[in-house]
C-alpha cells in the first residue's frame, strides 16, 4: 500500500468514471430490486438482480484497483 502508483491511477480515471455511472445504475437496480423481493419474496431472481447491482456498485473502486496494480510507476 506504501507504493505510489500515479499513472495507474490516472489512466484509470476515466474508466472509473464510466464505472461510477455504471454503479449509480446499480443503486437504481438495487433499490427496485430490494423493493420487489419484498413484495414477492417467492421471486428468487429478485435477489440475483439485488445482488448484480452490489457488484455494479463496487465497480469503480475495482476499476482503480486494476489500473493501480497492473501500471506501474
């Protein structure tokens, strides 16, 4: 964690960018997707759908991850 990696990260910017669009999508999905597994809880793609969105959400902090650790300095 100690190492600096300014180019990975900059050159992820945009892709994370994109991600973090991609992830309020994924809120969106999550919360519909929350809200009709509660209505219909016998639904088990629902919860898939739910699950999908978490992982959209954590898209962007995965993009900067990758782009950090694959460049180096």
């Amino acid at each position: 964690m100690g190492e600096c990696r300014p180019l990975g990260f900059l050159l992820g910017l945009p892709f994370a960018l994109l991600a973090l669009v991609l992830s309020l999508v994924g809120a969106v999905i999550w919360i519909i997707g929350t809200v009709l597994s509660c209505l219909c809880p016998c639904c088990f793609c629902f919860a898939a759908l739910a699950n999908f969105a978490v992982d959209l959400i954590k898209l962007p902090v995965k993009v900067l991850r990758c782009f950090t650790h694959s460049i180096p300095c």
